[in-house]
C-alpha cells in the first residue's frame, strides 16, 4: 500500500550538501537544520552520490542522519539500520550475492548490481589500445582502489596495479582529469566507441562508469518502490550533468542557479540551497 503522507528527499552529496571551501569540505549548518526538521516531520532523507558506500558514511557521519543511500550511481542502494534493527536476531539482509558487509556496517543492502569484470577488464583493454593516460578507482562497499593515482582525495584509498588484487565486488568505476575539458572529451569519446553494457555519466572533472541500467534514476525508483513511496513524494535535488538521470526520475527536481544550462533545464524549481528547497515543502 502506497504512502501518501510521507515525502522522500533524495540530495546530490558534492556540491549539493558537501562544499569545497579551499582544501576543506564543509556542511552548511542551515542545511543540516532543514534536513533534521524535514526527517523530525516523519519524512525521509537519501543521498544520492557517485561516491562508494564507504565514501558516503564517512563524510555524512555526525552532519546528516541518513536513512537511505544509493551509492555508485545507482548501482547499490542501502538502508541505515536503527539501534532497534541491530539489536535483532536476523536484520533480513538480502541475498544478492554480498560477501562483504556485516551488522557492524549499521546497514542493509536492499539492492546492489554489481560490475562484470569483463566489462571492466574490456573498458581497460580499450583504454590500453588507445593509448590514454587516466586515473582510475574502483569502488567495492567498503574501499575504493586506485590505479595511476595523482589526486589526493582526503578519504582511504588503496594502491594497486592490477583489479585481480581486488576481490569483492566491484559496483563503480571512475575516472579523474585535470579539468572538465578533458572529461568532456572522454565522456564524447566513450559515446563514440561502442562499448557496450557500461553507463557511464559525467560530473564536471569526473567521469562515474556502472553496469548498464543504473543510474541515479533507476535506483529512485527502486527506491520509492521498496518504501511504496508514490514519486510525486519524491523531492530530489543535485548540481551536475551526473544528476540529470536522477532529475528526470521525479516530478519534484531542483537544482541550483549556477548549476549547467542542461541540468537547470531538468529542474522544476531553481534554489539557492537544500535549506530553501525544504522551505517550499513546508
């Protein structure tokens, strides 16, 4: 039975909730005060990001009390578990094959589609063939890896050569250039190479690679599906081309004045914050 009380607000992390403040990363405290009042109503909070499950818990920890996430552009969604939840005999985790999460991880996966390795060893062969210089991660839940790395990304990441020294599973693939130019021209090469079965979308110097059929988008709906949430109670909000998916996914889409033409093209309503996005939900 549908819920017709309860809204879902579904946020972009970078840029959305999450700044860059010279070499800091910074929550806006009016922000956070708006998500506690809009969750203290009864309603619900998601963060929608590109990032791995292990890069979101660790930033939101002590800002934002999250009830769901949908991680690796779409590729896993999780649920937080309550103090009510952990002290249960069996939490009824899914079985979709996760090998690596436990009840110390305080969530639950309620889905999650992994990337094919030989659609991630194709794409690298391919990269290989066309002589391209990148900088490479791959993300399981609980780490992301690294090849060629220059960035320094202020969160735990590990080296390796090859991905046969990663052994979980792998959900997203990303890669980082020196500017939006340069992934421009890679996000319109990949259009024109003919790979096939991997999505892959853009956020300004990012490029995020998943299994075909996730996005943003689709995970809203599984989502709203999961909590019998109608989509009209879906407010979802993000600044970048990577956002468009999720954008177009729901009937209530904002986003920034600064953001891109294509992404304010997607939106219903034009903010200056989340806080004056929750306002209009009052």
């Amino acid at each position: 039975m549908e819920n017709r009380t309860q809204k879902l607000l579904i946020s972009d992390l970078d840029g959305t909730l999450l700044f860059a403040e010279g070499e800091e990363r910074v929550f806006h405290e009016k922000d956070i005060h708006a998500i506690r009042q809009f969750q203290q109503q009864g309603n619900l909070v998601a963060v929608n990001s590109g990032r791995t499950v292990a890069w979101l818990t660790q930033p939101l920890e002590g800002h934002i009390e999250w009830d769901y996430l949908i991680a690796s552009s779409g590729a896993v969604i999780v649920k937080r578990l309550t103090d009510a939840d952990m002290n249960m005999d069996d939490i009824g985790i899914k079985d979709i094959g996760i090998k690596d999460t436990d009840r110390t991880d305080k969530y639950e996966i309620i889905d999650a589609h992994p990337f094919p390795r030989q659609l991630i060893l194709g794409l690298l062969e391919k990269l290989q063939s066309e002589s391209m210089q990148y900088e490479i991660t791959f993300q399981t839940l609980k780490k992301v890896y690294s090849m060629n790395q220059k960035t320094g990304y202020g969160l735990p990441i590990t080296a390796v050569q090859d991905i046969d020294e990663i052994t979980d599973n792998i959900y997203g693939v990303s890669m980082h250039f020196a500017g939006e130019t340069e992934a421009n021209a890679y996000a319109s090469w990949f259009r024109q190479s003919g790979i096939a079965d991997i999505a892959c979308y853009q956020n300004k110097q990012d490029i995020d690679m998943v299994a075909a059929g996730c996005s943003k988008g689709t995970a809203i709906q599984t989502l709203c599906a999961y909590l019998h949430i109608p989509i009209e109670h879906c407010y979802a909000i993000g600044d970048s081309y990577n956002d468009i998916e999720m954008l177009k996914a729901v009937d209530n889409a904002y986003t920034f004045h600064h953001s891109p033409e294509e992404v304010r093209s997607c939106s219903k309503k034009i903010v200056d914050s989340v806080e004056e996005m929750l306002y209009h939900l009052r």
